[in-house]
C-alpha cells in the first residue's frame, strides 16, 4: 500500500496558510473592507481573499511564510499565477451573477516566524 499523496491539513505549511489567511482577512476589516469571499473554489483553482470597499472588487492572494530563507512571500506570485487568479475572478464574478465592476488585485504578504509578531504588507493594485 502506498501513502496518501494528499496533504493533510494538519501539515505544518497548511496551518501556516491558514492562520496567515485568517489574519489578512482581519487586517482586509480592520482597514474597512468587507470580505466576501474565502477559499473560494472551483474546477480551476482557488481565490483565497475577495472583498470590496464597496466601490471595488478586491481580489487577494495571500502568501505566509516562516521566514524569507527561501525568498520573500511575494515572489511567489508569479505572472502565471496572476494570470490565473484574473480568470479565476471572472469566474466568481460569472457565478455570482456580477457583470462588470471595478476590479483589484493585491498581495497581502505575511512573514510570521514562529513566536514571533507578524509582519504584514499589503501590496494594493499589485497585478
């Protein structure tokens, strides 16, 4: 018999990820924002953070990371990969029924070593 491939969300990079969504959606309200979406999916892939400041769309990708020994959490985003979170707001946008509207697409970046305080930034209009 063979492993499960399949991470289990109690691996370590998960939680990480987890706990740094869970913050960026804080910080998203506490500037304002209302979020409206997280973790959406579909056959594509997945959103992590949609909210709007009630004039704008606001689609974020959100990157945690313990350290930066393997490079800051925002040269993660690659052009693909914003490539694909533009089609993947369009989708959303398609199945919630949302025609045209102001749209942005930010970087929340999280740097949290463990037992220590995190380090946020956000990129606004980033891609």
């Amino acid at each position: 018999m063979t492993a499960d491939p399949t991470p289990h969300p109690t691996a370590p990079h998960l939680r990480t990820g987890d706990r740094g969504e869970t913050l960026a959606a804080r910080y998203l309200e506490s500037q304002g924002l209302v979020v409206l979406a997280r973790n959406w999916r579909c056959p594509e892939g997945e959103l992590d953070l949609i909210a709007t400041d009630r004039r704008t769309l606001i689609v974020c990708e959100v990157k945690t990371r313990t350290s930066t020994n393997y490079g800051h959490p925002t040269e993660a985003v690659t052009d693909e990969k914003a490539n694909r979170i533009r089609r993947l707001s369009r989708r959303w946008r398609t199945t919630h029924h949302i025609g045209w509207c102001r749209e942005r697409f930010d970087i929340i970046s999280i740097v949290w070593p463990r037992g220590e305080v995190p380090r946020i930034q956000h990129l606004k209009g980033a891609f």
